[in-house]
C-alpha cells in the first residue's frame, strides 16, 4: 500500500511539473505533446497508467534547443528543474529531463532514481523525417548512429539515470 500511494504522489508531481511546463512553455510562445505511456494513459485511463512512473513529453525541434537555453538560464519552477547534458554532463543522457529538486525530494520522502535525484519527465524532440525512400534511409541510419553513440558513451557508468524508480535514498 506504501509503495502505491508513493507510486500517486509522484504521478501527482508530475502533472503539477507538466501545468508548470505548459505555462512555461505558452508564456515562451511554445508548445510540447504527451508521448509514450503518458499518451496512453491520457487516452486508455483518463490520467495515468497506474504502473507509470514517469511522463513523457516531446517538442518541436524548431522550439527544443530555446527551450533548454530557456529552462536553464530562468528559475522556472520553485520544485522542478531541467536537466540536460549540454548544461549538466552528469546527466550522462542525451535529451533533458525534468528532475524533482533535490531538497523537495527529501522533504516528500521520494526516493532518488539517479545519481541526480529523481527524474520524473523525458523531453524529447519532435523531427521530421524525409518523404524520399532514399533520404528517410539515409535519416534513419543517422539516428541509430547517434543512439548507439550514445549507448556507447554511458556503457560504463554505473549510476545514470534509470528509467524506474529504485528504493534508493
């Protein structure tokens, strides 16, 4: 039962992260979108999916780097920070994430998930892809390049950020 209601009280700071990053994000004349589980959810459970814990959310390249530059230079949240490899190498991931300040983690009694405190939203970009057979092969084989880069520059850390919460405090 502990763990259930704990499992709710992150999903409730979650959507309190995602008002925060949708004011935030409107009052910087951009926009993001529920991805992954977070969409079904929404769709299948008028919320979250119970197991879940973690959202995930995806904006328009065009709008991606501003809004990392944006989140890192203002203190957008008094609870939630954005967290992302090109301000913060220990992240030790390529897309930013939205992370439960520490200090708000410890007074909640959440447990940390990462080697940064608990990581609680993914933000990934949304990019077009090539309507030519041959430049969306070219475009797809660029990607798993990346992604495999970076598999390969986080293989030997032991503490990154996991996609689960861990019993760690």
């Amino acid at each position: 039962m502990e763990e259930e209601s704990q499992l709710r009280r992150l999903q409730m700071l979650e959507l309190e992260a995602l008002i925060e990053l949708r004011a935030f994000c409107q009052m910087h004349g951009m926009d993001f979108f529920l991805r992954g589980g977070s969409v079904m959810g929404a769709v299948k459970y008028s919320g979250f999916v119970p197991w879940d814990d973690d959202a995930d959310i995806a904006i328009f390249r065009k709008d991606y780097d501003r809004f990392i530059e944006l989140t890192a230079a203002n203190e957008w949240s008094e609870k939630f920070e954005v967290v992302s490899y090109k301000y913060n190498p220990e992240i030790h991931c390529y897309f930013p994430r939205v992370l439960l300040k520490e200090g708000i983690r410890k007074k909640e009694g959440l447990p940390k998930n990462n080697h940064l405190g608990l990581s609680m939203i993914d933000i990934l970009p949304i990019d077009g892809s090539p309507n030519s057979f041959m430049l969306k092969t070219f475009y797809y084989t660029r990607i798993y390049v990346y992604r495999a880069l970076a598999g390969v520059w986080t293989m030997g850390i032991e503490d990154t950020v996991s996609m689960h919460c861990e019993s760690r405090q």
